[in-house]
C-alpha cells in the first residue's frame, strides 16, 4: 500500500499560495501531515491540559459554530482561558485549510471546534462508538445528503506523546469490499426516522450506505484484524488534515489534541468522481441522495 500520508514542510498557519496537488491529495483520501506546524499551547493554558477538564459525561470540550463551550467542566476562570485556546485554534485552522485548498474559499461552512483530553486506550466503548476500530465517519443524526466532513488535527500533548492513527486502504476498495453485505435502503424507515426526530432530515441513500460502511468495518474484527492498513504517528507539535468521511481511520492512543471539522457542499470538490458520494453512486448505479419521493 502507497504511503497514506503526504508530509508537506510546511511551518506557518498562512500557507498563501496552495498548490493543485495538495487538494488532489487530500481528495484521494491521503491525510496532509504537517510535522513542522504545530498549534502553540500558551503557557497559561499549559494547566488545562488535563483529563478534568472534561464536564461528567462528555467526550470532548467544544465550541459551536455560535462561540459556546460545551463539556467543559465547572470553573468559569479555567473555562474562558479554555475558550480562548480553542477559539485561537479555529482562527488558525481555518487560515490554514483556506491557504491549501484555494477552490473551497467561500464554499467551507464551519462546525464546531474540540478540545480532546482523554486518553484513548482507556475509551471503553460500544463496537459502534469505538473509534480505535477502523471506520469511515458517518453521523447517524444528522444526515448530510454528500456534504464533505474536512478535519484539521492538531496534537498538543505536552510530554511528547503520539496519536497514534491506523489508515486503511482507498475509499472505493472499502466500499467494494462492504457495501454488498450493507442492508438495503427503505424509504419507509428514513422517514419514520425523521419523524421520530432521531434524524434531524430524512436519512438519504447515500447516508444509509455511509453508515452502513461505518458500522459494518467495525463489526468485522477480520477486517479490522488482517485487513489492509498502515500504523501512521502524529508527534506532538504536528497537524495532519483529511477527509474523514473519505479517509479510513481508527486512532488507537494518544492524549490532548485539537480538532477542527469543515464541511464542503456535496459536489464542491475539484474533481468530484473521487468523493464518496460519486463513488457509491457509480457502484449503485442510481441517484443516492436530491431524489423528491412523493409524500
Ligand atoms: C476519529 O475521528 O475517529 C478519532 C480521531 C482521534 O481521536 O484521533
Ligand atoms: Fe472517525
């Protein structure tokens, strides 16, 4: 397997001219890893990096679109300097992903921002939830009819230790491999779905499928086992950027890192055929999502 990762030299949050290649790239699925760009933790945010952070109950601390923390726990001092960190992520992950895919200004709609402090050996979790098996990202609730999910990672663990990530093969493999055992669409359950809120719009074919990848990866402990995969390390003081709903991955340890997601609108990539939405739509055959069905 080609390396995974496209290591780029870059040190600065304000690359000014992007080059074709790196969207190329990160539309093939390869991660962009920047191993000189790291995200400055101030020396009166050095404290918040710890587990506690974290209010009971929550994964992440994070910050919506609309500027609110959530998850963090109690302490309105450590809160506004938490805040302010992870606002100053944002700003620069944003310049960053601006500077490298040039064709996506204007286009990127911003969700919300996180602060990561747990670590991820210690995640006990349901084979669906757990992110150390190897999946590609898929929101059960919010279904996203072929929007992009672009993430920018930072690790900003403070005694040197790694994320460690491991990346599986291309998108399309994946889905050759997956998709003739995924359970088929029904109109029917979406809309029941949808009308007992638990999506928040009607779940398209193209999301059915995508969760379908999703939790049929993690089920399969062969797969996860002795299927195609590259172990990848991200040092403290790195970044790396892919498209996770495009990328597989599974983060197997690591503590502190800072997350920023974006979406593209479906069809906004520069070469669209490589998305996930033209791949499963190629292999299916038919239209997966803009489909008006009669009510
Ligand atoms: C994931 O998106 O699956 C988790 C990434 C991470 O925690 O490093
Ligand atoms: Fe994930």
């Amino acid at each position: 397997m080609d390396s995974p990762l496209v290591s780029l030299d870059l040190n600065t949050w304000h690359p000014g001219q992007g080059d074709p290649a790196w969207t190329g790239a990160v539309e093939s699925g390869r991660v962009l890893f920047f191993p000189r760009l790291a995200f400055e933790v101030l020396p009166a945010e050095r404290s918040l990096l710890r587990e506690s952070m974290l209010a009971a109950g929550s994964r992440n601390v994070s910050l919506d679109a609309a500027g609110v923390l959530k998850g963090a726990a109690e302490g309105a001092a450590d809160q506004a300097v938490l805040k302010a960190m992870i606002g100053r992520f944002r700003a620069q992950a944003l310049q960053l992903v601006e500077g490298l895919f040039p064709t996506y200004r204007g286009a990127l709609r911003v969700a919300p921002t996180s602060f990561r402090p747990r670590r991820v050996e210690t995640r006990a979790q349901s084979v669906r939830a757990d992110d150390k098996r190897l999946h590609v990202d898929a929101f059960p609730t919010r279904p996203n009819h072929g929007e992009r999910i672009l993430r920018v990672f930072a690790n900003v663990n403070p005694d040197g230790v790694p994320r460690v990530w491991r990346v599986g093969s291309d998108f399309e493999s994946v889905a050759r491999q997956f998709l003739p055992r995924a359970k088929p669409y029904r109109l029917w359950q979406a809309r029941a779905l949808q009308a007992l809120h638990v999506t928040k719009s009607l779940r398209s074919e193209y999301d059915h499928d995508m969760l379908q990848l999703h939790d049929g990866m993690k089920r399969d402990d062969d797969y996860q086992r002795n299927g195609a995969q590259t172990e990848v390390s991200f040092p403290t003081g790195s970044v790396w950027v892919c498209f996770s709903d495009q990328t597989v991955h599974a983060a197997m340890s690591g503590q502190f890192m800072m997350e920023q997601t974006l979406h593209l609108p479906a069809g906004r990539e520069a070469s669209r055929a490589a998305s996930p939405l033209a791949i499963l739509t190629r292999l299916a055959g038919r239209p997966l999502v803009g489909i008006s069905y009669p009510t």
